[in-house]
C-alpha cells in the first residue's frame, strides 16, 4: 500500500512497517517490532523508557532491561531515521514522529485483530496486549487508541460580575478574588476562560463545562462575597459565601484566599472523577494524579504515574512533569519500591518541569522536596521551597512543602510555624489531612508530643499515608502511650514485613533528618522492634 509519508505502520492484522512505496521494512527483531506497534498504539504515539522497559523486559533488572532498549532503539534509528528523525527520544521519553508515519488503525472505521500473532514471552507486554485488543474492540481510549475523538478537556468559565449602580467600590472586591482563581486554575494545569460564558467561540457552555461567578453585596456596614459553580445546564454544583468588612483589608483576603482554595480543591476533585467512565483529557489525567499526591492513598501510585503520563502526552505542561517525578518518589516513600528510583529519570522530570513552568509554585515546591528528599541537598530544598510560597503564598501545597524542608534542616521552630500555616490554608479542602500530617512532623521534633499526637490522629481520619503513621508511632511512645505504638508499629511491619531497628537506621530507609532517625528508632526499639 502507497502512502502519502514515509513511513506506514500496520497494527490490525498481522505487524508490518512499510516505507513510502509499500515495500515491507519490518524489523527481525520481535521486540523491536513490538516497541513500533506499541508506540503507534499509544495516544500522541509518545512513551516513557521505563514504562517500555517494563512492558518488553519485565523480567530482567532495570540496569539490563535500560541496555536492552537502548539496544532496541538504536536498531531502529537505523531504520528509520536515514533521512529525517521519524523515531525520537530524550532521556525520559520515546516517540514517534506522527508527521512522518501514517496508521491503519486511526482511519475512521477500522476494523480487525490487533497485532495477530506477536504475543511475547513477556508478561507486561501481553496484559497490555490483552488490554488495548479489549479497547479497540469497545471503542475505548481512554489511554490510548485512535479510532474515537478525545474528550476536550472542560472548560471553566469565569465570569467577572456587572457592577450595579453605585457598586462599583465593592465589584472590584470579585475582580481581586477573580485574579486569585486564575492563578489556582493555572497552578494545577487548568485554564480559566476569562469572558461571557457565550462570547467563547460563538458558542455556549458545553453540558460538561463548568462557570464560576462571583458576586458582592451590601450588607449593612459589611459586605458579602459569594462565588457559585454551575454546568452547561445552570444546575449549581458548587456554593460558598463569606461575609467581610469592607473597610478592612485583611478581612477581605483572608476571604478572598479561603474561597480561592476551596474552588481550586473543588476544581481539581471534579476534573479528577470526571476519570470515572469517561474519555481521555489531559485536565482530568492531570488532576487525578495531583490528587494522588496531595491526598496519599486515594489514588494507587501507579496509576499517579499513569495518569501523569497521559496528561504529558495530552498537553505538555511543567506541572505534569513535576507530579510524573514526584510519584516515583512516591514509590519509594510509599515503600512499594525498596530502591530509591532513578535519578536521572526523576531529575529530567523536574528540570522538564520547570523550563516549561518556572513561575509555577507548586512546580518549585515538588522539585524542592525532590532535592531534599531524594538528593539530600537541603539548602536548595529551602531554596526552591521558600519561592514555591513567595510565588504562591496562599497556597496550601506550597507552604507545607516548604515546612518540611525547615525540618529537615533542623529550623523546626520557623517549620512550625510554616506548618500551621498549611494547616489554616487548606481548611475546608482534600489537603487537609496532608498538611496536619507535615504538622504532627514538625511538632514531634519542636517537643511537643500532645500536640504532635493530636495532630496526627487527625491527620489518619483522612489518609492512610506511611510518614504519618511513623511519626505517630514515635509521638505515642514518647507519650508513654505504648499499645497505641504498637499499633502503628503492626501496621509498618505490614507493609515492610522486614523491617528492623537496623533498616531504620540505615540510609536505605527514607528518613532525611539525623534527629528524626534517632527518635524513630529509638520509639521503635522501645516498642518491640528487634
């Protein structure tokens, strides 16, 4: 078959890669075959090295299986890139030019077996297999093939107010707080389309978007501030109203800065169960990974790099990188991975992340804790941290990032107070629990165990999430509660069935602070751990 480009891949049936005259170029190789179909199989045709590692060598270790695809692409390079660059890489990434490749899946009705007869000896690669036959037959894409159109990511209109007669002093109070919801939206990868809710293309909400307003009224010496969320149909989704004095400026931004969170927490749960049953968008991938990270166990950490991939490959955007590397930190944190992760994968992530977003705080405040955390290099944690909160200091996100990082240095007094100011930040929102967390942390290591259990306890109605559990052990002991040390000991030892004083003292174990290991191994020694 003649094609319009170089190059001609065909999944359905058995493989074949056909150059511009429809002679056959297939590799000999099965796996490098396999990585071609997988690629063209993938939305934007775009993969991570790791992610292909794991699909076509599962069963070797990770320097052997890095070597075997390197092995893989440069075959293919040969291939393919004589003339011009058809196969692409960086050191986080594989992909296919699509300029240059044509696919016999993405034409409108395509029909038949996906990749007949290239099952490999490969696990990985034979659920994937398995699984994208089940979505091209279902029509799914959800993750990856062509055949039907994207979801558009929604669109969040926001409508700045028509003063009233008389009004206009205290109208200009929304346009503050309409600013503050701009910068929130942009934070998480959102886009706030600032105009009439019919302006935007000639054309009027779709059912899925969704239309924020905000509206002041008089009320006496004081004023009140309403912000309301609706769909396309004007059914309300979403409502908070706050009363303020006019005349006092800091009444009014702390109203302004609570509302803002709330909405942004209110934004970003919506787009992330939009997930559930739906098509693919880069907002609703982006968001369900975030929330993953600010809400520890509400989404599985391989699905917050799942979905941070497909949000890269939807809409590149540094904050998407930033959650992509932070979530294997989260394997090792997490302890589903006993080996810290690869450094120069997770690093691309975050310098990725901040070429493409460097004004971004939460995009500082997640490389900054990647620096102390992963590479101990804690003066460019605070660093980092410290302009994640002057970029954004009414985040949430951002001030507790920045109070852990007081704590590993040891400032634990200015932590605290970094973490109480998390802790009132996020009232009200899904980071709630995250932030007491980080308190109960800075608490333990200021001396204050009332406080510290406290807080922890609270902090565990809501998630489930190992530091915490942790720290909550050491609080109990030295409160000389000891049945309720145990209790979150059994858990750890749960989760690491073998865990010992000896790891805990170990830098193989994920503790940043000398003082903090101490006084983990030391209630953990009083509590029974051999």
């Amino acid at each position: 078959m003649r094609s319009s480009k170089p190059f001609s891949v065909k999944v359905l049936g058995a493989f074949d890669l056909t150059d511009r005259n429809g002679r056959s170029i297939r590799p000999s190789g099965r796996k490098d075959c396999a990585l071609i179909a997988m690629l063209a199989l993938t939305r934007h045709h775009r993969q991570t090295r790791t992610w292909l590692q794991d699909k076509l060598w599962g069963d070797r270790g990770p320097a052997q299986a890095a070597a075997s695809l390197r092995q893989s692409l440069t075959t293919l390079r040969d291939l393919l890139n004589k003339d011009i660059e058809v196969l692409s890489t960086d050191r986080t990434w594989v992909w296919l030019e699509a300029t240059f490749v044509d696919f016999d899946h993405a034409v409108y009705g395509a029909k038949g077996e996906v990749l007949r007869g290239l099952d490999l000896r490969e696990e990985g690669f034979n659920d994937w297999l398995r699984q994208s036959r089940l979505e091209f037959y279902e029509g799914n894409s959800r993750w990856g093939l062509m055949q039907v159109p994207d979801q558009p990511d929604r669109r969040w209109y926001l409508e700045f107010p028509v003063p009233a007669l008389g009004e206009v002093d205290i109208t200009g109070i929304c346009e503050l707080v309409c600013d503050g919801i701009m910068e929130a939206f942009s934070v998480i990868g959102l886009h706030a389309v600032i105009k009439s809710r019919s302006d935007v293309d000639g054309r009027p909400p779709r059912a899925t978007d969704m239309v924020v307003r905000a509206r002041t009224f008089h009320n006496g010496p004081s004023g009140i501030l309403s912000v309301s969320v609706t769909d396309g149909f004007g059914t309300l989704k979403w409502q908070v109203r706050r009363e303020f004095a006019t005349k006092r400026w800091h009444d009014l931004r702390a109203v302004q800065v609570e509302i803002v969170q709330m909405l942004q927490d209110f934004a970003a749960r919506t787009e992330a169960e939009s997930l559930s049953g739906a098509r693919w968008s880069a907002h609703a991938n982006g968001c369900q990974a975030l929330m993953g990270i600010l809400v520890p166990g509400s989404v599985p950490i391989p699905e917050i790099v799942k979905c941070s991939e497909a949000a890269i490959a939807a809409n590149e955007k540094g904050v998407y990188h930033a959650i992509l590397g932070f979530a294997h930190l989260l394997l090792y944190g997490e302890r589903e991975k006993l080996t810290a992760p690869d450094l120069d994968e997770v690093m691309e992530s975050f310098r990725t992340s901040l070429r493409l977003s460097p004004e971004n705080g939460l995009v500082h405040a997640l490389g900054g804790h990647c620096h102390g955390y992963l590479l101990r290099d804690l003066t460019r944690n605070a660093l980092m941290t410290g302009e994640a909160v002057r970029l954004l200091p009414s985040s949430s996100a951002c001030w507790n990032f920045h109070a852990i990082s007081l704590v590993y240095c040891g400032h634990y007094d200015e932590a605290l107070r970094a973490a109480s100011r998390a802790v009132s930040l996020s009232r009200g929102t899904a980071l709630q629990p995250l932030t007491q967390s980080t308190e109960l942390f800075a608490r333990l290591m200021v001396g204050d165990t009332v406080g510290a259990i406290r807080a922890g306890e609270t902090s565990l109605d809501g998630i489930m999430f190992r530091p915490t559990v942790v720290d909550l052990m050491t609080a109990y002991a030295r409160a000389g509660r000891m049945n309720e040390g145990r209790s979150k000991l059994d858990l750890l030892v749960r989760r690491e069935p073998n865990l010992s004083l000896e790891l805990l003292k170990s830098t193989d174990y994920p503790i940043v602070n000398p003082a903090h290991r101490a006084a983990v191994v030391e209630a953990a020694g009083q509590l029974g751990l051999a």
